[in-house]
C-alpha cells in the first residue's frame, strides 16, 4: 500500500467492503477521516465528519455504488464537531425511518444538540456490539478519556479493522493516508525530518497529537493495553494515517506507550519527563 499511488480524490477501499471516505486536503496538517461499512444491502457510516466535509463524504458514499438510504446506522465514537457536525446533512439525505445513531450514552447528550430527529442507542445497553442482518458483527471497546469520558473504538470481526477513533490520530504537515511508519521508527529520535523519506516525521504528528489531546497518561495506556492484545488486521484512525503492517502498529503502540507526561501534566511540564 506504501507504495501504490491512489486517487484520494475518490473513495479507497481499505478492507472487503470497508472504505475510506473521507476528505483529503494537503495543506491541511489535520485530516479527519470517516469510513463506509457495505455489508449485502446495508451500509454503516463511522465517524461521518463536519459539515464542510459532508459533500464530499456523500459522494464518496454513492461513487461506491451505495445508496444513501440502505445506511442503517451512524456511528460516532465521541461527539467532536468534526465527527459529528454534518449529522442533519446525513439524516436529510439518507432519509430513512430506520435510521439510528449509535454512541456512549455520554456522547448521546451532546450528539442531541446536532440533531434530535434520529434515535440513539447506547453501545452499553446494545451489549457493546451491532450485528449486521449477515450476522457480521462490530464491535465496541471502551477506551474512556481517549479523549472524551464516552470515548469507544470499533472492530469489525470480518476483516479485522480496528476503527480507532483519536487514538493514533496524529497532526500532519505532509500527509498519506496509509502511514510510512515502520519498525525503523520504533528507535528514531528525530523530531524533525525522517532520514528515510525525507519528509515531516509522522511518528512526530502521532505524539504531538497524544501529548495534546488525550488527558492522562493513564487513561492512554488502559486503551493501549486493551488495543494491543486484539487481532487486528489495519489500525484505521479518525485523524491521521491508517497503519497497515504489523512494523507500523508495533512502533506506533511502543511509541506511545513510551510517553509519560500527556494532556494536564504536559501543559504543566512543558516537555516530557
């Protein structure tokens, strides 16, 4: 995947039946990405995106060959207005009366405030899983203050595609949507350039972002510690690059696992002890 060249300008398909729909702008430093579950004639959207992004996300979803009302669910894995911020734009065109949304009941009070037209149902009360009518199943894992007290990641059991939400989400001033990271990054200590591209270091973006936004080191190395002991076939974040290979999640998770001042302490500290 490194190596291929894709058209971002189109939808990607990351995983069977699993796309990357999301909106790329290379002079951003900050990308957001949603991403369409196909599943026979039903279809789930995971973190849909903001409400400037949303045109370009829906015709990323039809390009696919999807029709907008065969979307049964939308999930969002906190409430962040770059997740949530087209919610009515969605409902509006997706138009179906078996539409429902799908979050942490401490997401769900604020998700109201983009919209009340939709139910909402609680990941807790589903028995932390959504079945599709298949039988394929995704399913929740509780990552609380990563970053929001209502934070969750989802796993697709078919393709092994752990959906990550902000966790190894990274700011980026060069960016690909399939990371270069590899097991050479897991001893680099550069923080500028990468010795080997050339180019902004990623690993760099990845912990910036994680000293910025999660709040505890704690609450970073409860979710690390649950992620690493699943079988996962792709690391797909909301923000940043998807980690492909076993080197990638390797580095990326030793990386992060190696940070000891995050979120408050950081701020107070100003660098990491």
């Amino acid at each position: 995947m490194g190596r291929k060249e894709f058209d971002l300008n189109d939808y990607i398909e990351i995983a069977e039946g699993v796309f990357w729909v999301g909106f790329a702008d290379m002079n951003a430093g900050f990308h957001c990405n949603p991403y369409l579950i196909v599943d026979d004639n039903e279809a789930v959207l995971i973190d849909s995106g903001s409400r400037n992004d949303f045109s370009t996300v829906m015709l990323k979803v039809m390009r696919t060959g999807t029709n907008p009302k065969i979307i049964k669910r939308l999930i969002y894995q906190h409430y962040d207005p770059d997740l949530c911020g087209n919610i009515p734009h969605m409902e509006a065109i997706i138009d179906n009366k078996d539409l429902k949304l799908i979050s942490h009941r401490n997401n769900n009070f604020f998700i109201n405030y983009y919209s009340t037209g939709s139910p909402k149902e609680c990941i807790e009360e589903m028995g932390l899983f959504y079945e599709f009518s298949s039988g394929r199943r995704l399913e929740f894992v509780l990552t609380p203050y990563c970053h929001a007290p209502g934070s969750f990641v989802t796993y697709d059991t078919k393709t092994k595609v752990l959906f990550s939400s902000d966790i190894f989400g990274s700011y980026d001033s060069y960016w690909e949507l399939f990371t270069q990271i590899n097991e050479e990054c897991l001893h680099c200590l550069s923080t500028t350039d990468c010795s080997v591209t050339g180019r902004k270091c990623h690993m760099v973006g990845v912990l910036d972002f994680h000293r910025h936004i999660m709040p505890s080191v704690k609450a970073l190395h409860y979710a690390l510690g649950l992620i690493e002991k699943m079988d996962i076939s792709l690391i797909a974040p909301q923000h940043g690059s998807v980690f492909y290979t076993a080197d990638s999640k390797r580095a990326v998770i030793e990386r992060l696992k190696s940070l000891t001042c995050i979120g408050i302490d950081h701020y107070l500290e100003g660098r990491d002890v």
